[in-house]
C-alpha cells in the first residue's frame, strides 16, 4: 500500500519506520525542513514506563491552586484563557479521581512499557547511539510529596515495574553529584528506565527509512484530508494528492486534520520547556537523569550537555519563552546540580504537548475508510513512540497488535 504520514517528529518517524519494514510504500510529509522541528525537538528524554501516567492525579487540582500563586511553580496558567481551556480542565479535575488515575495510568503505563521493548530491539539492530543513559531517579523533596506518590507507588506495586524506594543517602549513592543542601524526603528509583536525546533518534531513524525507501518531504503542509472510497486525498498548499492510507501524526495540529472526519477530540497544546547547557564540571553533573516530583521536571544528562525540562503552561497559544518558567528550570538545575552548569546562559526552548485531559494517547482507525491516527501522547510521546510506530504499521497491515489496545483507540470517544 502506499501510506502517507502526516508529521515527522518522532511518532511520525517511527510509524513510517514501521510501516516501510512491513512493505508498504511510504511518504512522510512534514511542514519544517527536517524531521522533530515541534515537540520533539528539545524535550527531557526520559523514557520511563514508571513515570508515564496522566497529569490528572489524586490531589493534583489542590495542587494546581497551590501552585498558581507562587513565583516558581511547575504550572503556570495564562489569565486569557479561551473557554476551551475551562472545559479542557473541567474534564482534567473528573479524571483526576483516583479511580480514573489507575485506569489510565495502566493504559499509559501498558503502552510505554511495550514501546521501551520495541526501542531496545530498534537500538540494537540498528546499533542506534542516541546518548541513552539507563536508570531515573524520581526526587520526593517533603513527606507530604511523599504521601501524594502513594497511588503511584501502589500501582507500580501491583503491576510489577521495577522500582524501590530509597532514602536520601542511597539517592546519592546513585547519582553522586546530587546536592546535599536541597530538602530530599526520598526518592524513587527506576533501575530499567532510561533516558535519550529524542531528536538526535529521530535524525538517525530518518536516515534508516530513507535507506529502507521512505520519501520525506519536507515544507509540505497538509491543509486538509479527504477520505474517497477507494483512496484517501489531501491537500498540500492547494494541490491535491492522494494514498491508499493516511496516518495522521501532526502533533497538536492533529485535532485541525481531523476536523470533518471526528469525533471533536478535547486535544489541548500544553507548553513545556527546556534548558539546554554545557557540563562545565562534570563531577558535578548527573550521570543519568532525575525526576524533580514538586516541580514535574526532569535534568536529564545528554552527552557533554544537561537538560533541565519541563514546567507545563496552559492558555498560551504561541511558542514564547515564559520568564517564570525559564526561572523554574533554572531554580532546579542549581537546586539539584549548581555546578554542573551555567544554566543561564542555557539553550532555551519551548515546545507543546497535545495533551487529552486523561493524558492518554489514541491510535488506530477512524471513521472514515483508511484514515488511521497516531496522537495525543501528551508529554510522554518520546516514550510511547517506537510501540506507537509499530502498533500503527500493524493496524494498517491487518495484522493484530502485539498489546491490547483497550482504551487506547478511537473506541474511548464513541
Ligand atoms: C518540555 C517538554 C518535555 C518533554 N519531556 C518528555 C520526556 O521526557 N519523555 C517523553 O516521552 N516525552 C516528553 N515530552 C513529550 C514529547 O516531546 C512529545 O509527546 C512528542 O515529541 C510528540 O511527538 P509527535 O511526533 O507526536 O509530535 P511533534 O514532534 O510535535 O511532531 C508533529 C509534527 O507534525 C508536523 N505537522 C503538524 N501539522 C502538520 C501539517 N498539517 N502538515 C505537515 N506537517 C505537520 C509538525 O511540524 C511536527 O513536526 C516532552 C515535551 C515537552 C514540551
């Protein structure tokens, strides 16, 4: 068959990568001039199936209000905010129950842990170096974090992730250069998990689908999607194209692209951010990656360079740096690792998130004949992109997935 993908960050890439190895002709097109220019391009790295879980947890409303009145906060709301944000959060509070948390953490969790395995058989067949590290620590700075962890912990339990609880000197014990002088409660410890530069995968799985025939082209802006009975057609800049297939993985554009097919999604861009520096000491610097649980970010290390990310924005529907959230990251790049780097004088960047409030991706078919999506992985799609890529070549092939898909296809939205 030959197959369009809409979009070449990393789902994108990694569903073309899959669907070329199972024989289909395919094109990527993409409106940048490279492949992970959007939310790909700068983001924490972390590739944690026990961190992958919806931001819609128990307590996380209490903590959102608690947040909204400090200067450095994890969460950062713009006060003109459009009606589609206060129904966006309205469902964000419902799936903050923990009953809801637990089903949807397990669906995250089913999807990320499936697409770690399809990532580490990528990496060795292709002896992909993409500055990985191995293990992440999640940091609980006061016992009162430490009680809110309890049904993550729980969960973690019952599923049987790879996990131990560790007091604050056996943190340091796993990241030596941790700072003493920050309040640490305990702290989590993901020995499996791993953590890489997402972009730099990205170029290199460009190359290897290039090798295996796949055509990007690049500056191709789809306007819309016209599903036919035989084929499906869209429209790049006013001229039409056809495929027998289309996968639509456009980021937060996605909702746009589906619009005339359905269902309306309430996919909502979430900012994030990032701080890129040189390791000026590296005694100093992490040898893995850290989880900061009070401030949601990551410092991930990335070669001779370290990544402080995260801080989530809602309202803002541009790419403009936020000062206050800039400040966080810098905050907790001193907090944890001060002479590591200079983290003012950090690349710094931001990207969005397509998020859905219960944070949980859809893939696979939708109404219309051959029009399959690939979306809304949230700040966790770096994650759950290999497993992605491949559950959609499946899907587009006939053949079955090798996970159960329930509650990660269109069937959750009618
Ligand atoms: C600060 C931050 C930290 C993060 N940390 C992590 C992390 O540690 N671990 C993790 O797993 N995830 C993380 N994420 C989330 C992760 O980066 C995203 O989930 C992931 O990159 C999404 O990939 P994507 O391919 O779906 O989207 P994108 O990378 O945004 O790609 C979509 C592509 O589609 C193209 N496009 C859109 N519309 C069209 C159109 N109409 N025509 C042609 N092309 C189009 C865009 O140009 C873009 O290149 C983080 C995100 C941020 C912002």
């Amino acid at each position: 068959m030959q197959v369009a993908v809409i979009g070449g960050g990393v789902v994108g890439v990694c569903s073309a990568y899959f669907l070329a190895a199972a024989g289909h002709q395919v094109v990527v097109l993409e409106r940048y001039g490279n492949v992970a220019e959007e939310a790909s391009f700068a983001n924490a790295g972390l590739v944690s199936p026990g961190l992958a879980g919806p931001i819609a947890a128990p307590g996380a409303p209490r903590r959102l209000i608690g947040w909204l009145s400090r200067p450095q906060a994890p969460v950062f709301i713009r006060p003109d905010v459009r009606p589609a944000l206060w129904r966006w959060l309205r469902r964000w509070v419902d799936e903050c129950q923990l009953d809801r948390f637990r089903v949807n953490k397990e669906r995250m969790q089913r999807l990320a842990g499936y697409s770690q395995s399809v990532l580490a058989a990528l990496r060795e067949h292709h002896a992909l170096d993409y500055q990985q590290t191995r293990g992440i620590l999640q940091l609980i700075r006061s016992p009162q974090e430490l009680q809110l962890a309890g049904p993550l912990l729980d969960m973690l339990a019952q599923c049987g992730h790879p996990h131990r609880q560790v007091d604050p000197d056996a943190a340091r014990l796993i990241e030596p250069a941790l700072s003493d002088s920050t309040p640490l409660a305990a702290a989590i410890h993901f020995p499996n998990d791993e953590s890489g530069n997402c972009a730099l995968f990205a170029r290199q799985l460009r190359s290897i689908c290039q090798d295996l025939g796949v055509e990007f082209h690049f500056n191709s802006l789809v306007d819309n999607i016209a599903p036919a009975a035989n084929a499906v057609g869209f429209n790049i800049e006013g001229r039409s194209f056809s495929a027998d297939a289309v996968v639509i993985a456009a980021g937060v554009h996605s909702a746009a692209l589906l619009r005339g097919i359905g269902p309306a999604l309430p996919l909502y861009p979430v900012n994030g951010f990032s701080a890129t520096a040189n390791i000026k000491n590296f005694d100093c610097a992490p040898l893995a990656a850290v989880f900061d649980d009070s401030y949601q970010l990551a410092i991930t290390r990335m070669g001779n360079r370290v990544r402080v990310a995260g801080t989530f924005e809602l309202g803002k529907e541009d790419l403009r740096l936020s000062p206050p959230a800039l400040r966080t990251l810098v905050k907790c790049g001193n907090d944890w690792f001060a002479d590591a780097a200079n983290y003012n004088s950090a690349s710094f960047w931001c990207g969005a998130c397509a998020m859905l409030p219960e944070g949980v991706p859809l893939l696979g078919a939708t109404a219309a004949r051959n029009v399959f999506v690939n979306i809304a992985h949230g700040n966790h799609g770096w994650a759950m992109a290999p497993g992605s890529g491949k559950i959609i070549a499946d899907l587009v092939s006939g053949r079955a997935p090798d996970i159960d898909l329930d509650g990660l296809t269109l069937a959750r939205y009618g």
